[in-house]
C-alpha cells in the first residue's frame, strides 16, 4: 500500500474509501445502503480526493467504483436545499447569482475527473441514475455489468440537468441518441450503452468487471505516466476545438513536454526483455508551500 503524500484533509470520508496500490487509485463509493445517493458531504470529498490524487502524482491511473446493488441513485434531495440563501431575505438578483455559483461549484465536481492528470475509469453496476450519469461523462471510459442501466433522471422531476451530462454525453454517444434519452428519460441498459458506446465492455458481475478493469488500469499505469498524461490533455482539447488548433495545441505541448527519457527507457527495457522504469510525476505545488 502506498504511503499517501498529500495532506489535505482526512483519511477517512463519508461517502468514499480510497486506496492505492500498484500505482493505481481506487475511489469506492461507500454508501450502498443508501443507494450511494449524493449527499453534501459527497461534493466536498469528491473533488478533494481527486485532486489529491491528481497532484501527488503517485497515481497513473484511477478507479471509480462503488458498492450495493447501484452504483449511485443520484443527487440526494438534502443537496437542494443545502447552502442556499434565504429566500424572502434576498434581492431576486443575489439570489440567483448565488444559484449560479452553487451550480458552477456542482460542476467541479466532476470536471475534477476530466482534469486529473491520469485517466479516471468508472465501474458501474446497477442503475447509473441523474448526477451519476453527469459523473461517468466526466471520466476517460466506463465500463459496465451486464444489469447496468443509465437514465438522465432530471426530466423526469421537472428539471434541466445542469453538473455535465448534457455538455459531455451528446460527445460521447450519437446526438440523437443523447438528446432521445435527456428527453423522454427512459433508461439506457448496458447492452445499448455499449452498442452506442457509451461504455467500452459490459461484464457478467461486479467481480469481474473490477478485474477487467483493474487489467485496463494496470496497462495504462505501466506507460510513461507523463505521456499518458499529454494524451489525455490533448484528446480533451481535441474534443472541443477545432482540427487546426488542436495540431497547434499538440505542437506547443510537445515542445515543453517531449523528453527523450521515458523513450529511452522504453527502448532499454524492450533490448533487454524487462518492463520499463518511468519516473512518477512530481508532485503538483499549490501556492508557496
């Protein structure tokens, strides 16, 4: 088990156990009982976890996995009625500005996994349901069980979702498909979503879909991590700009990041039959620390 390094906050959460070990990080959505439904306390930890992660740079690659017979149900209703501003009390203005900056602050939430400098697989079982969708649209790849099913679940309580799902989905699956589901909010079971390939494999149970990707997650984490992390950067940039600025884009990271050492490791390992050594990524500093 590896020493964590990062130290900002405690080890121990309410809605997560986190772990990491042959470089690779696990994140277990821990409420089972409770349907792992999205409690305050769950968009305080999120965040913070991943960018621990993210930052120490021990990581290549992270799971997110949950427990119970679904992965997650979705936003939890004390959400909507946490840290809001009281309603009589306040200018219409300021009250919706401050509803703005509660969205904006739900989105990071998720936006978190995109940013992450390893890639982030989420392992679903069971329904994938409203903000859980917004959550799996925000990781690399998903994969599934065979009883897996996702449903935009915000249609069908008379609201817009509005932490990802309609910004990321409609990339990921065709339009159509995507604006069918938002829409009516019927349910997308596993097979489907890997016919439209929402998820990459669908697997008999949970077992064995954890081992199926852990395998993923260990091939990823045995490459250089600082060219896994430059593929990621580059394959999200590609995704929402043009071809142009995209090669532009690809052009300028090269010339900072391309360092012949990870290549020559990879090229020393292949000569003489062993796998290669890549130096970790450093650790992210904030401020002056």
């Amino acid at each position: 088990m590896h020493e964590w390094c990062w130290q900002i906050g405690p080890m121990t959460y309410d809605c997560f156990d986190v772990s990491i070990e042959s470089r690779i990080a696990h994140i277990v959505l821990k409420r089972g009982d409770a349907l792992n439904t999205m409690i305050p306390a769950f968009w305080r930890e999120l965040p913070e976890i991943v960018n621990g992660i993210s930052d120490d740079g021990a990581a290549r690659a992270i799971v997110l996995s949950s427990t119970g017979r679904h992965f997650c149900a979705g936003m939890d209703l004390a959400v909507f009625g946490a840290g809001g501003l009281p309603g009589d009390a306040v200018e219409p203005g300021r009250k919706n500005a401050n509803m703005r900056m509660q969205a904006l602050h739900l989105q990071e939430t998720f936006t978190c996994l995109e940013r992450a400098r390893m890639p982030v697989l989420a392992a679903i079982q069971g329904g994938c349901v409203g903000g859980a969708v917004d959550m799996v649209t925000a990781c690399d790849m998903r994969y599934a069980t065979a009883d897996a099913w996702f449903c935009i679940q915000e249609i069908n309580i008379g609201m817009t979702a509005d932490v990802g799902t309609l910004q990321r989905l409609p990339k990921l699956i065709p339009e159509g498909i995507a604006r069918e589901l938002a829409y009516t909010g019927a349910r997308m079971p596993a097979a489907r979503a890997r016919e439209v390939g929402l998820v990459n494999d669908v697997f008999d149970d949970h077992d064995d879909m954890l081992d199926g990707v852990m395998g993923v997650a260990a091939e990823i984490a045995a490459k250089s991590p600082l060219a896994v992390w430059g593929t990621k950067e580059s394959v999200n940039f590609a995704r929402d700009h043009s071809v142009a600025d995209s090669l532009n884009h690809i052009a300028t990271w090269q010339s900072g990041m391309f360092q012949p050492a990870d290549m020559m490791a990879t090229f020393e390992a292949t000569t003489s039959g062993e796998a290669p050594v890549f130096d970790d990524l450093p650790r992210v500093r904030r401020g002056l620390e």
